[in-house]
C-alpha cells in the first residue's frame, strides 16, 4: 500500500494506510506526551493497530525533534551564541543532555561580570562539543554510504579475518612450543584443564581503578548518545513483531535501529554456546574478555606470568574490526535478532557487543523488559536514559515483572566450596581465601537461620519447625548473624572473581557422575555432599519427566543463586522481606527476598528519561499503575496522562454475558468452598453443552487453575457430560508443560478448519485452558478459532500465600485509603484477579470484522466494582442474564446472524 501522511494537528503523521480514527487520537496524544515530558499510560485493545500507533507516532516526534536540534546546532555553530529561552522553548541540544538540577544552581550574588563569563565559557564548550559530535556523525554517515554502494567491503573484512586467525593459530603454537622448554614445575600436578579452575589473584576497586572494559581502539566505537526511543516488551518473539512492523512501516529505511538480547540469544561461539545454562554462558564470555584484556596489558608490560594464565583464549569473535563493520550494517538496515546472528556468522562478529556497540548511534533500541529495568543490567549493557524516551508495551504485568527480576531464591552451596578451598588452598592467595572464608561463614549462618546443620547430610536431616516465616532485612541479617558483613564487597568480589563459574567446573569435574541408585549409600562424604546439595534437589521435588518432554538445561552453581540472594539483601529494609520456608527435611527448605515496593527500582527511570510510555491491549484496572507504581515512583499527578481507546469493531461485533445461574437455575457462584460442589462441576457442563450446540468453530473455556481443569474433566468424564460435548466439539487440554503447547494448538486449529468435511455433527473444537497458563496470553484466536470464550469463576489468587499476605499488609501500610473504597490490600487481590480475566477474554475479537461472544460464568461479575475492571469497550456491551433461557437465546441469535447459519 502506498504510504499515507496524515496531518494531525499541523503534525505530519506518515502512516502505511489511513488509520482508524482511533490511531489519529492515539498518535497525537502519544506525541504530545513525548513533547511535553509526560509519563503516559496507553490502552489500546488488540486489533486496533497499537504497534503501528506506536512506531508512527514516536517517530515522527522523533523526526521533528531531530529536525530542531540541527537546526539549533546551525544557530549555535553560526554565531557560537546558545538561542534564549528556557522551559519548553530551550534548546533539545542543551535540554536533552545538559538539564540543570536544583543541585547545580549557581549561588545568588555572584557579579554579572562572572555570570557572563560562566556562560560564555559554557557556550564555548558547548560549540567545541558539537564539533567534535559533528565529526564523529559525518564518518558514520560516510561509512554508511559506503557500505550501502560498496557490498565488497564486507567480504574483504571476512578474508581478512580468517587471516588473522591463520596468524593467531600459528603463534599461539609457538608460544607453546617455547614454553614448554623453559616454565619451571608448577606447585603441584594437576589434571589438564584444572589451572582454569584455580582463581586469579584477586584486587578490590579499592587497590585499582576499574576499568572501562575497552581498549583505546574501541573508543572508536563509542559515540555521543544521541536522542533515542527505548522500546521494551516482555518477550523475544513480541520484540521480534515489532521490528517487523517497523520494516513494513513508512519509517523502516530510515530508521537506525538496533535490536539488544541476551548472550544465550545472540552467541555465534558454539563452545559457549554449548554451555546451555544462562548464567554459565554469562560467565564464560566474561571469562574470554577479561582474558584478552588481560593478555594484551601482559604484552604491553612484557611480564611473565604464570602458564596457566598464558594459556587462556579469547574469543574470535570479538575484534575491533569487525565489530566496527557489524555495528555500521546494524544501523544501515532494520534487523530483529535472528538476523543479527546470521549477520554476525557472516562477518565473524560477536553480535552481542557489536548490537551495544551501535547503541549510541541508534535512534530506536528494542530490548526485552528485564534489561531495561534491572539497573544492573542496564549500566551493564551501555544503557543510558537520561534525557531519553521509554515506551514499555505489552505493560499489563509490569508490577509483576520487577518484582519478579529483584526477587531471587536460595540454594545452597557450602560443602561444594569447601572442598574447592581445600582442593586449591595452596594456589589461592590470600585475598581469595579471606572472602572464600567469608562466603562459607554466610553460608553456614543462612543454613542456621533454616534450622539447619551444615555438617549433616540435608536430605536426611529433618527440622523441629516447620512453616512459613517473613522476616524484613534487618531483622533477618541479625538473626542469621550476618549483619556485621559487609555484603556489597562480598558481592563485588563474586561478580569479579567469577568464583561461582569456577566452582561450578570444579563441581562438574569431580561431582557430576551419578552413579547407579543401589550404590549411592556407598558414596564418600565429598562426593555425597556434592550430590545432595545440586539446586534440584535442594527445592521442593517435581513431578517425574515424561516421555517427549524437553530436558531443561543443566543448572547452574547454586553460588550463581546466592550472589543473586545477597544482592538481594542490599535493598532498604522497608522494600523487602525475606522468606524462610522450612519444610520438613533442610533439602526441601529455602530463603527467599520479596521484593515489595516496584517503585524503587522504577523510580530511577522515570525520574532519568525525558518520558516514559507504558501501554499495553488490556491495561484494567489502571488504579495500579498510578498508585503502586509511578505515585510511589515520585510521579506527580500533573505529569501523567492517560488515554484509553474503544475497538474498531462494531458494537454488535461482540456479545459479553454475565450469566448467574445455569439450566438447571444453580445459581453460579465459584467460590473456593462452591466450586468442587458435583452440581457446581455439573451446571458448567450443561452449559457448555448448549453453548457447544449453538457457536460454529472454536470455544475456550478458562478454568481458574490447572487442579480445578483436571478436577471438572474427571468429573464430567464419570458422569457422562464429557462424551456429550464431544458429539459437537471435539475437546482439547491445555498442557502444563510448554514444549506440547504447539502440537494441542496444531491440532485445535486443524480440526477447526476441516470441521464437516468427514460428515456428522462435530462443529468445532472445545479448548479447556487455564487462567494464566499456555493459552491465556500472546495467542491469537482469532475469526474461527475462537467465537467464544467462558470464563468460569473469578480466578482470585490464593489469599493464604504468605507473600500475598505480606504485600497486601505492606499496601494498607503505605498506601492512603481512599473513601468509599476497598482497602489497598483487598484492591490489589481484586486487581490482579480482574487483570487475568482481561487477558484471557482479550484472546478473541483479533481485527476489524472479528466477532466472538464473551459468557462470564459467576454472579460475582455482576457487581459493580467488578464489572468497572473490565475493558471499557466490554464493560459498556455487557448484558447481566439473571437466568438461562434469556441468555441461551441471545447466544442462539448473534452466532446465527453472524455466522449466517
């Protein structure tokens, strides 16, 4: 389709095809948030073109934006004077990455001859600084061009690489041949390949500066961050769609995107690669880089070093060439990460660093949630965000999410590390063995705090308390008598001396072969202890692996969980709490930090970025966001917009129902005492059966959990009521494990579509999910697959958890209590019972002429504060049905006008 430029506002909005009227508001609202420095919360149901909204409008402010600073630039450069003017009339280039803050005032009184020469002196440096930007965009620019005419280029730099690494092979093989005549015998024989176990001495930041990560030829790569748009979602395939929708729209030419994802994602180093575990191959590649840091400032120094440490390699793939070539065909194209590895494979380029590289530069940065908002994670990948735009999609679960990424649990891990001590006691220097000592004396304190001994065998080892107990930090770190560490050093010298990767080799080496089950009791204490305390077997056991069930990768060190955990404790004393739960026997028990209070680490992004956008399909109840999350962030009412949208279907495109009682007149009230009632299980059978008989193709029907799914299909199969549905429908199951989810999918949509091709009555396919699980979020079922969609009950997580308990506690601490309303802790169970019902009836009506009928199952849903969590483009077409028939005839009517039967 030809591109459409719509003008909004005296605003150009180029668009692919004329937007719904609904994408025109969307789009100038969105720009003037970004204009304005707003924080934004965006609802936008699926099928009404969100993604492209988004792009289009983001974009085009981003385009005028740009379009002023050069302008600005060229004024300043001109006549070396800074345009007057201040708030919204200041300049981008000074707004955007020189904001004064309270804190940098100048003090009043001064002389104006001193103030006039401050300024002049600021606007010199200012124009020195956009010089020297200037420069460094020509040559990007220049080698983009190049590159665009000259396809040659690319393939000179693959010769020449394989060169090098010819060069490389054949000294290396030197410098190992020399060696082998003139290193003197080591301490004491070790097995090949054990010197990578054995630490390296070890200096604290304290003793040296920590440096940059870069040699001076990588400076090259570093660029002035220019003005960008970060754009996160949660998962890799929901990033990858929305590079795709930036290809096809009027902006994919000319846009310098560049797509950021993990190390396990974007890896071309097979022997990494192979490592399988996250946090092993994290360690590894950090391991190569330091090593060839490390032997270069051993070249420049000309200082003999140990073999060992000679010996190491560093990875291939990173070199300077070659990443200047792939961060330059990075911006040249629109790429998703499955064309950043092909690209990086071709050119013999790490795609991982070679995608931070090009960050500067880069106008749009695609990233996955958990990067952008673990600070840790951020400053690690090259993230900056001050004076920056965030645009956080698929935001309904965004509270969950940090939680999520700054809660951690414990395995433990001491027995394994002192037999490593013992093992290199002799090798390791003294620094080592000081916080080795000091890790073992944390480990024992945590196992004591659990009741535990951590001379006994955990699994044998049974505890006199039982249950669940919250502690907050403070208290905790002094029951476990740990509050005299100093745990923020223990962590940096785990993060620096990649002490867990090494004790995890050690640990493969010498405790990973089981041997058969009859001669387990027969293991030495080592060995033994090695075995019982693998992260498997210290949590609670699983169920059995099944036959065509994916292996998970190996685990990581149980140390790799514990650095987690004491970073965890860091965290000020009111935001967190720590769990113990003992459970009978010290293998099954566990610590773990909940995070309580989201705000903290969002309050750093917000209070950075130049605005920030969350939006999402169904974002109901919105009470969260502004309550929890962004007033608590430090958000003041005034800066937040937000702005929620109808669907672009007609109104009698859909049809919602609250039904209270069944054909029999049972009222429908699935409460935990209700529910597992045999007429309760009965009613919603019957039910099912008449709708079965009236709706064509596909229904899903959401269960509050996988027990109560597997409890109703047991029931209805002894009674009869399962084979009566599968006269119209034949019946699918949604699996619990994700590896079968495809096949179930596969074989609903196939029978769907050949549906009346082989004769008799089936109509369709009966899909029995569950709220939260497979099929609740990112699938699409869209025309056929699902004209209707049965919530049973109102899915209220469980009110017992202690850590729901506690964060609801925490809420009716810290949040006011607004009149007439619930209290916060009660409004948060609501709340996140209503955001999965909206999830999981978003999962119809997919695009403009889509139909499906939504039958709520539960009185419950007739209440008005329920009802006003729906959607709104639901909540205002529900009907309330106090009986059956009415009901069944309205279903009857709509699916046979829709569907023409």
């Amino acid at each position: 389709m030809a591109d459409k430029n719509q003008e909004i506002g005296g605003i150009h909005f180029p668009f692919p095809f004329t937007p719904y009227s609904i994408q025109k508001d969307f789009m100038a609202v969105l720009y003037q948030v970004l204009e304005d420095s707003k924080i934004g919360i965006f609802e936008s149901p699926t099928g009404t073109g969100k993604s492209l909204s988004l792009i289009c409008g983001a974009l085009s402010w981003l385009r005028d934006f740009e379009q002023k600073k050069r302008q600005e630039e060229a004024q300043l450069l001109k006549t070396g004077t800074a345009p007057s003017g201040d708030g919204k009339d200041q300049p981008p280039l000074i707004s955007s990455s020189h904001q004064e803050t309270p804190d940098t005032l100048r003090p009043t009184g001064e002389p104006d001859w001193v103030t006039q020469f401050v300024q002049k002196k600021e606007e010199r440096d200012l124009v020195d600084r956009l010089k020297t930007e200037q420069i460094r965009r020509k040559k990007r620019e220049e080698r983009l061009q190049q590159l665009r005419h000259n396809t040659q280029l690319k393939y000179a730099a693959k010769r020449e690489r394989q060169e090098e690494e010819e060069t490389e092979r054949l000294l290396r093989l030197s410098r190992d041949i020399l060696a082998a005549g003139t290193e003197a015998e080591p301490l004491e024989q070790l097995a090949s390949g054990e010197e990578e176990l054995v630490l390296s001495e070890y200096e604290s930041d304290e003793e040296k500066g920590a440096p940059n990560g870069l040699d001076e030829d990588e400076d090259d790569l570093e660029e002035e961050h220019v003005t960008k748009i970060y754009y996160c979602s949660r998962t890799h395939s929901q990033l990858a769609q929305f590079v795709h929708e930036v290809q096809k729209s009027p902006f994919g030419k000319d846009t310098r995107l560049v797509s950021l994802g993990s190390r396990q994602n974007l890896c071309i180093n097979q022997d990494v690669k192979n490592l399988g575990s996250v946090q092993l191959i994290n360690d590894r590649c950090m391991e190569l880089q330091r090593s060839r840091h490390e032997s270069k400032s051993r070249a420049e120094d000309q200082e003999p070093k140990r073999r060992r440490q000679a010996s190491r390699a560093a990875c291939p793939f990173y070199g300077h060439r070659h990443l200047q070539l792939f961060q330059d065909q990075v911006l040249l194209e629109v790429k998703d990460i499955e064309q950043l590895v092909a690209l990086g494979k071709e050119a013999g380029a790490c795609p991982y660093y070679g995608s931070r590289f090009a960050i500067p530069a880069a106008q749009v940065v695609v990233l996955p949630y958990q990067m952008l908002l673990h600070t840790a994670t951020r400053q690690a990948a090259g993230i900056r965000l001050q004076g920056q735009v965030v645009i956080i999609d698929e935001a309904h679960n965004l509270i969950d999410t940090i939680t999520g990424i700054h809660s951690t649990e414990l395995c433990q891990a001491h027995s394994q590390l002192l037999q490593y001590m013992e093992r290199y006691r002799k090798r390791l220097k003294a620094k080592n063995l000081m916080y080795i000592k000091q890790i073992l004396y944390l480990l024992e304190k945590l196992v004591t705090v659990l009741g535990g001994n951590i001379k006994q065998n955990p699994n044998t080892q049974s505890l006199s308390k039982t249950g669940t107990e919250l502690k907050t930090i403070n208290d905790f770190l002094f029951q476990s008598q740990i509050d005299n560490i100093n745990l923020f050093k223990v962590r940096r010298y785990c993060e620096k001396s990649m002490v867990s990767r090494k004790l995890f080799g050690f640990t493969e080496r010498y405790g990973a072969v089981l041997p058969p089950p009859r001669e387990q009791p027969r293991l030495a204490g080592f060995q033994h202890f090695l075995q019982s305390l693998q992260p498997g077997v210290t949590e609670t056991p699983t169920a059995p692996v099944e036959d065509g069930e994916a292996r998970v990768p190996r685990p990581a060190s149980p140390l790799m969980h514990i650095e987690g955990f004491l970073e965890a404790l860091t965290t000020a004393n009111q935001d967190g709490r720590v769990m113990l739960s003992r459970q009978g026997s010290l293998s099954q028990s566990s610590l773990k930090f909940l995070l309580l209070n989201p705000a903290v680490p969002f309050a750093q992004v917000v209070k950075e970025c130049r605005a920030v956008v969350i939006a999402g399909g169904t974002m109901q109840p919105v009470s969260d966001f502004r309550e929890q999350l962004l007033a608590c962030a430090g958000v003041e009412a005034e800066r937040l917009v937000e702005f929620s949208c109808g669907h672009v279907i007609p109104p009698d495109n859909i049809l919602p129902l609250v039904l209270c009682s069944g054909p029999s007149n049972q009222q429908l009230e699935f409460t935990y005492l209700k529910r597992e009632l045999p007429q309760m299980m009965d009613e919603t059978g019957r039910i099912l059966c008449n709708l079965c008989n009236v709706v064509p193709g596909g229904v899903i029907c959401f269960f509050p959990s996988y027990e109560y799914q597997r409890q109703v299909h047991a029931h209805w199969d002894k009674s009869g009521l399962l084979a009566r549905l599968a006269v119209r429908k034949k019946i699918f199951q949604e699996p619990k494990r994700a590896n079968q989810v495809e096949q179930v999918l596969t074989e609903y949509s196939r029978c769907i579509q050949c549906r009346g091709q082989a004769g008799g009555m089936v109509t369709g396919a009966l899909l029995l999910s569950v709220v939260g699980g497979k099929m609740s979020e990112g699938i699409n079922f869209s025309d056929d697959l699902g004209r209707c969609v049965v919530m049973v009950g109102l899915p209220y997580p469980n009110i017992k958890s202690p850590e729901l308990q506690e964060k609801m506690a925490y809420l009716d601490q810290t949040l006011p209590r607004t009149p007439g309303q619930a209290p916060p802790g009660k409004a948060l169970v609501e709340n996140l019972c209503m955001k999965a019902v909206n999830q999981s009836i978003g999962r119809a009506i997919r695009h403009q002429k889509d139909f499906a009928s939504i039958v709520l199952l539960d009185q419950r849903y007739a209440r008005p504060p329920i009802l006003a969590k729906l959607p709104a483009w639901i909540r205002d077409r529900v009907e309330v049905k106090a009986t059956f028939g009415p009901a069944f005839a309205a279903l009857r009517k709509f699916h046979h006008e829709k569907s023409g039967l």
